[in-house]
C-alpha cells in the first residue's frame, strides 16, 4: 500500500493516465522497485493499445495486457511451476499454462537464449523460433530491454504478433553480440532476417 501512496504523491499515476491516450503502445518494465503496483495494472487494463509487459521474477502482482516477455527462468519463477531451472525448456508447455492462470496477459512470449523465443497461446499451441544467428555471446544486458521494445514498437505498427517475435529475436541477437548495454539498426536487423531466409510482409519492408 505504501508504494502505491508513493505514486500518488508523486503524481506519476496521473500523468501516465493522462498519456494514455497519446500511447500507440505501452511497455511495462517491472523492476520491482515499487512503481508497479496493482492498482497500476487495474488501470492500464484499459488502455486500447497493445501493452507489453517485461515481468520481474520477484514480484508478486498480478501482471495484465497483451503480452509478457519473461525469459526462461523468469517465465518459471513467474508460472509457479515446480521445477528446476535445467528442466524449465522441455517443460515449456505446463510453464505456459501456469503464466496463463496467474496473469491476465492474452500471450506469453519466452526468450530462450541460444534456443530463440517461443510464442505461447493460451489454447496450448507454441510456436519457436530458433536463434537468428551463432555467434559468441559478450553481454547479456539489456536484452529482454530490447525484445520488449520491438515488441512495442512492431504492434504499435499493426504488425501481427508472430511477425513482431521474429523481428523482436533477430534484434535481441544482435545486441548479445555487442558489449554493454548495446542498441541495434534497421539495417542490422534487415541484413540479419536476409541471411536467415525471412522476410517481412510488405507493408513492413518499406
């Protein structure tokens, strides 16, 4: 509750429910330092635009909106799924399922490391993509960062959400190639989905 009377003091609430209606998307990082309460969630229920939420393993609210982006271990921490981490991949589905009966989240995204991102469907289907390329990996920071931000930006866009996963896991293997907290290009990721044999619809490739 104190957190939640923090917002309020601060007036942060009020300013995001004011730019509500600006948004064309809303990207949610949950950092757990108090800013994203329930209420927060109540309120973003409804918002009209596609809302992306990077979860937090050690947070107990209840998330909502269009789609969660937990890594694996995240994504088995945040399922309540019992089980250790090494068998968190070949129990994908039952992880699915647990996020779906805890959060109020219409898909689950999972990246999954060197094994690529998976899409999960609250009728059970899940649909993966391997990893868009090979290469050592220098830095893990800020990754999931930009799996959520293309996320946001390729549904604000009208992309559908297979298309955006393909596009979000051709980005967030760009940048574990780089040092720091690193950013990526057009250009890099055009380049990466041609040397890969995907292409982008065409209302997406101009």
């Amino acid at each position: 509750m104190l957190a939640y009377e923090v917002v309020e003091r601060s007036g942060l609430q009020l300013k995001f429910e004011q730019s509500l209606a600006e948004c064309d998307a809303v990207i949610v990082q949950d950092y757990n330092k108090g800013l994203v309460t329930q209420a927060f969630f109540d309120m973003i229920r409804e918002a009209r635009v596609p809302v992306i939420v990077d979860p937090n393993r050690y947070h107990s609210v209840r998330y909502a909106g269009t789609v969660v982006t937990p890594n694996l271990e995240e994504a088995r921490i945040v399922s309540g799924v019992s089980c250790e981490s090494e068998e968190a991949l070949q129990r994908l589905p039952e992880i699915a399922a647990g996020i779906f009966a805890r959060h109020a989240v219409e898909h689950v995204v999972i990246t999954l490391g060197e094994h690529g991102i998976a899409l999960c469907e609250r009728t059970g289907e899940i649909r993966t993509c391997p990893v868009a390329q090979t290469h050592e990996v220098y830095d893990v920071s800020g990754a999931g960062d930009t799996v959520a931000a293309v996320l946001g930006g390729m549904l604000a866009g009208k992309a559908d959400l297979w298309t955006a996963c393909l596009i979000a896991n051709a980005a967030g293997s760009i940048v574990v190639g780089k040092m720091g907290t690193a950013t990526t290009t057009r250009s890099e990721i055009q380049h990466l989905l041609d040397a890969n044999d995907l292409s982008l619809p065409a209302e997406l490739s101009q």
